[in-house]
C-alpha cells in the first residue's frame, strides 16, 4: 500500500516549511489511498522536547492531519539499529572513530564545502584506530562498503527514483557513484559518541519496518539520499520512491529556519490564519 510519512526532529515548533512537506506528503497519500504515518526523531537527546512533539501534533491536527496511533519514536527504537549496526560491523563496514569536530577541520588540509553531513572525515581514526576505552562513534567505511556491493563499476546498478526534481533538476533513476560518495560523504557517522544511532541509520531503518514506499521531503536531503540507497543495499532492506519538494522561503529568499517566528504555524494560528490560507501560502490547492 502506498505509504507516506512525516519525520520531524521535535527540537522547535513547526514553520510553514515543515507543514508544507506534511501537508504534500499526506495529500498523496490520500490520493491513493494509502496510509500517512508520522514518526518522531528524537535521537539527539539533548535537543529533542515532549513538549515539542506535543506542538507537533497539534499543529499537524489542526492543519487537518490525521495519522494512525501509536506512532514510532526513534527513542524507543535503540535495540533495533543496535542489530543494524553489529550486521554491519560484522562485515568489517564500521570502524570506531574518536575524533571531535575540532580535530577533524584540524586534520583537513583545505576549508572544504562539505558534503551531505558537513566536512567530508579525513580517515583519522581508520588509519589509526582510537583507545577503545575513549567515548567513540562508528563511521561507515565507505571504500570498503563500495567493494562490498560489487566495487566502484557495479555500484551504478545500485539507484533510486527521484519522483520530483533534485537540485540540480535531477529527476528519475539517481544511480549511485562511487567517486561521489566517497569524495563527496566520505565515511558518515552512523552511531553517535553518545551510543545513540545517528540520522542515517535510523531513517533507513525506520523506512522499511514501517513499510514507507514513498518518501515526501525537502530537497534539502537530496544529497543524503545516496547514502540512505547505499545503506539499504548493505542492510537488504527494500528502497522506496522519493520525491525531494521545493523548499519554503521567507521573504528575503532564505530558507525558513525554527527561529523565524512569523513562520511559526503556531504563531499564524493565533494571528487568526485558517489551515486553507496556510495551504495557499505555500502554494497548495
Ligand atoms: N527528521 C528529519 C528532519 O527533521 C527528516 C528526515 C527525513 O524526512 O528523512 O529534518
């Protein structure tokens, strides 16, 4: 069954931008038919809030949302990635890696623009492997998960389908490339220092338990989309459609961020806005 979901991190309130992608995401799935689902992100401890994902909702129900209970929080969830990742560990994929931010842009050469997650990692802790006492994070071995699937030359066979449009006006089959993911992402993180799973791992595991055949979300995370490709193939895990939306601006052009208040669907509720004057705002019927 065609089935869609709508994955916020609940560390702020929802802007236009957020309600845009759910609204998209939950039009479709009501177009055929099929099931929205929303799920929590709530990995990164220190920022994620109850009362967040209490706003969260209220927002989504009052724009006219509707999902089944119970919903999945990715809290909830650490035994499952835990079995991911030692599938992954036992194929020689991840390597432990202390390193801090500050030592990774110590050790890069060049200022660099940085891939999907940032700096692209220098390989540090690959070349020489860290106390295993010291608090670590597991990083990808990207050349070796590369070779695992068949090397450089089969990997293009590995694609997925862009239903809409990628930045670079990218659309349908997005086979992956190998120079691309080692030069570009580099060996990701893919389970915290702080022991928790990290973005990567979680969504493309939580994609194919909840069977999400269709992934509505800002173009923003085009670029993480080869990763999530390649990680489904390592984890045998089915790969669904994706559909990489515009991104909402503000009146200057840039992207809405949590902090911009009159973005706030909370705050345009209380000014007195009705969820169709919300759709219309960011252009849907
Ligand atoms: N949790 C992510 C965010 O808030 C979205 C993840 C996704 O849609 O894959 O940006």
């Amino acid at each position: 069954m065609h089935t869609e979901r709508f994955a916020p991190s609940p560390n702020g309130r929802l802007h236009l931008g957020h309600a845009f992608s759910a609204m998209l995401s939950h039009d479709a799935a009501r177009a055929a038919r099929g099931r929205f689902l929303l799920r929590i992100e709530d990995l990164d401890r220190a920022r994620a809030r109850p009362e967040f994902e209490q706003a969260i909702g209220d927002d989504l129900a009052w724009l006219g949302l509707a999902w089944p209970s119970p919903i999945l929080r990715q809290s909830e969830r650490a035994d499952t990635y835990a079995a991911a990742l030692a599938t992954l560990r036992s194929r020689g994929l991840l390597y432990p890696c202390a390193c801090t931010r500050k030592d990774i842009l110590a050790a890069l050469d060049a200022p660099q623009e940085g891939g999907p997650d940032g700096p692209v990692y220098p390989g540090t802790c690959r070349r020489h492997p860290p106390d295993p006492a010291a608090p670590h994070a597991l990083r990808l071995d990207m050349a070796a998960a590369i070779e695992a699937l068949g090397g450089a030359q089969a990997l293009p066979r590995l694609a997925f389908t862009e239903l809409e449009e990628g930045p670079q006006g990218e659309r349908g089959a997005q086979p992956l490339r190998a120079d691309w993911l080692e030069t570009s992402c580099g060996d990701v993180v893919l389970a915290r220092k702080d022991g928790a799973a990290a973005y990567h791992l979680a969504v493309v595991v939580d994609d194919a338990f909840q069977g999400v055949t269709h992934v509505t979300r800002g173009r923003d995370l085009f670029p993480a989309t080869p990763i999530h490709r390649l990680l489904q193939a390592l984890l045998d895990l089915p790969t669904p459609l994706y559909r990489h939306h515009r991104l909402i601006r503000d009146a200057a052009g840039r992207r809405l961020a949590k902090r911009d208040r009159d973005a706030g669907i909370h705050e345009l509720r209380e000014a007195g806005l009705t969820p169709l004057e919300i759709r219309a705002r960011v252009g849907l019927p």
